[in-house]
C-alpha cells in the first residue's frame, strides 16, 4: 500500500469518540506514519494517543501542507463542512461537498425524503428573509406566519434550520405559545414540523455509492422528553430494533437517497416509529454521537470505515463479517447503577468506554458497553428505567 499522508481532525470533546477514534487513529499511524491528528474545541485538551500524534487548536494554522486525504470526525455539521473545505483539491471524507451541504439542510433534506418517497412529518419552512422581510408590513409578516404553518396541527417543533444538536428545539402546543415563540426568533430560519409521540431512534450508514452498510439501529429516548444533551439516560442499540417500521423498503431508499447524492462516508438517519409507523427526520452526514453505540454492537468501527472509504479500500461487511452483537450506552446516574450488573456478565461483555465526558460543559460518568445480544437482554431485564418499556415489547423481553 503506498504510504500518503493523511489528516485526522476532531471537533468536541474527544472523550465522546473514545475509545473507537483512538483505534481507528492507531490504524492510520501505523500504515501512514507522516499522518496528523488535529483535535479542536477541546474542554480539557489531553492527548491519548501521544504528543506526536496530536496537534491543539493554537497549532491548526500549521496543518502540513502535503497532506493528501482529510477524514473529518467533527461534530457539528458546520465543523464537517470546515474540515473538508480545508485543503483546496485533497480528497476528503465525507464527500462531496454538496452532498454534505445538502444533508446539513434540513428544508434540502426534507425535500430529498419527499422525492424517495420516504415518510417525514408534515413541515413548513418559514424564510424569515420573506416573512420577514422589508417591504412586508409588521402585522402581514405575523399573519403570513400563521397561515404558512396552518396546516399543520398542534402540537408542532420549531427547529432552527442549521442547527443538527437540537439547540433551540422546542414543542409548541398551542397558537399563542408558537406566536410568542415566533417574535422571539425574527431572524432565524425555522423549521416547523408536525409532533409525533413516539419513539426515538437512529441508524448509521456507512459506505459509497453502490456499496453502503447499515449499522444496528439504535434507541435513543422518546420524543415527549425533547433532546436530551446530559447524557443522563440510556441508549441501546440492537439488530431486532424497530424491524417492523425500518423495513427493506426504506432501507433501499435510503440507498437510493445516498447513491443519488453520490455521498462518500458515515452518515446518521434520524427517526421517529410509532407502533406501526416510521418517520424521517434528518440525515446528520458525519460521524454521530452513537458511532461508538453501533460500532459496539457490530464490531465494525465507524471511524475507521471513514478511513477505508477515503483510502479506496472500503468493503461493505458482508451479514457473517460483522458482530451479530448488541450494545448499551448509561449515562450519568444509570451508569453508576447499571455498571456492576454488566460486569456478572463477564466475558459476554465488553466495556469499551467507562470515563468521564464533557457536555455542554458539565462533566457526566459514561459507559457503553457490547456484547452478545443475549447477554445485553439480560442487563436490559434488570434495569428499572420507564423509557425501557418499549425495548422490553419490541424484543419481547420478560
């Protein structure tokens, strides 16, 4: 294989990527030893993999200028983007660019559902450069608002369009609470889509046109809570998930979706299922807060598949060459309760990651562990926590 310089760059705390982004970083080094890793925006800024291999923030002007591929593990959307515009003409994953810019939309994104055919809530972008704009009168601007957004009922969510971390997402239940909210936000673009109760899930992708592999999906909280950012929960990810609403269908739409974008890389799907129904949300085209949960489950490492793909190397496992396993990810207090029941489990199970991570600038215990998909179940039966109750009747768990 011959030997190319290859830029590594990390935006948010490197603790949230541990201990997959460290294995991936250790597979580069070894087959590109002139390889860097740029971490960004770091709380506590520290080097795992060594003095050699990191470079801080004050250092990212000095980024070496014959380096020939650029792998962005950033979050969010914005820092992807940042990362592969960095060098004019050097292959960079994901890719291409407009295929990132257009995922990174969530108007783009929601019209891409309605093209595949693929079911999203019913939505309504409201253009605050229009709706807002000088030559409306105050009063017809609020009236505009209104009626743009009267055919959906309440409750609905206001999403800022650009945001992918759930900042400034809120649930409005009624036309005075939404008119407040609206003059709050004259000058934001926002997303007004129909609430669905149900639950929350997500599924990673990972690949290149023709040739791309879908991760475990995974169960990350229900949507009457809203976003959770403390980390103070649980998130599971297991093959048997969700099988009756993410059907071969709309996986083979999302395929088509991805083909058509020529999309190279890791991508996450959000979702919503009711008992019989699935619901897109957005497409994240990076590297995910549940990479670590998936590669868990499958032993296929996320952040090392962006490596394959940028190098040419990249296979889909096939079914037989990825784990049959399942994960768990305990946040905060459930990780202090939780943690001894893993460990009866003892060789079934393997804690990849039992540190401390920094969101939002509070510190939070977090563990993901995986294994055996029975194993996992039976950590699941032993846990009292209200949001399981849908794992437990999906799985058919006693």
């Amino acid at each position: 294989m011959s030997d190319f310089p290859v830029l590594c760059i990390r935006s948010l705390d490197i603790s949230q990527a541990s201990p997959f982004l460290e294995m991936a970083w250790e597979t580069i080094k070894s087959r590109h030893s002139d390889s860097r890793l740029l971490l960004k925006d770091q709380p506590h800024f520290s080097s795992p993999m060594g003095p050699d291999a990191a470079i801080d923030d004050a250092q990212s002007e000095r980024q070496p200028a014959y380096v020939s591929h650029v792998i962005s593990w950033s979050i969010p959307n914005e820092r992807t983007i940042e990362d592969i515009t960095l060098s004019e003409g050097v292959s960079a994953v994901p890719g291409p660019i407009n295929a990132v810019y257009k995922l990174s939309d969530k108007r783009a994104t929601k019209m891409l559902f309605e093209q595949f055919a693929l079911p999203t809530p019913r939505w309504e972008l409201l253009d605050r450069e229009f709706t807002h704009g000088e030559l409306l009168k105050p009063g017809c601007r609020d009236k505009l608002e209104q009626e743009l957004v009267s055919h959906i009922a309440f409750p609905v969510i206001l999403k800022p369009l650009w945001d992918c971390m759930g900042h400034g997402f809120e649930i409005i239940s009624n036309k005075d609470q939404l008119i407040k909210t609206l003059s709050q936000n004259q000058r934001k673009n926002i997303l007004i889509e129909s609430f669905i109760d149900g639950a929350l899930g997500c599924i990673e992708i990972a690949g290149t046109p023709g040739n791309y592999f879908f991760q475990p999906p995974c169960y990350t909280g229900q949507s009457l809570l809203g976003v959770r950012s403390d980390f103070d929960t649980i998130r599971v990810c297991h093959p048997g998930l969700f099988s009756k609403q993410l059907t071969g269908e709309v996986q083979t739409k999302l395929i088509l979706l991805l083909n058509h974008l020529g999309f190279n890389g890791v991508c996450c799907v959000d979702f919503i299922v009711t008992e019989n129904s699935l619901y897109l949300l957005e497409i994240n085209p990076r590297i995910s807060g549940i990479s670590c949960l998936s590669s868990a489950a499958s032993g296929v490492n996320s952040f090392e598949s962006t490596y394959l793909i940028s190098s040419g190397q990249w296979q889909a496992p096939l079914p037989y060459q990825s784990r049959q396993g399942a994960a768990l990810q305990l946040g905060g207090k459930y990780a202090d309760e939780i943690s001894s029941v893993i460990r009866d489990e003892g060789n079934n199970v393997t804690v990849y990651r039992d540190n401390i991570i920094t969101v939002d600038g509070k510190d939070s215990r977090n563990m993901i562990a995986g294994g055996t998909i029975s194993s996992i179940e039976n950590v699941l039966q032993s846990v009292q926590h209200s949001s399981l109750s849908f794992i437990a009747s999906t799985l058919r768990i006693a």
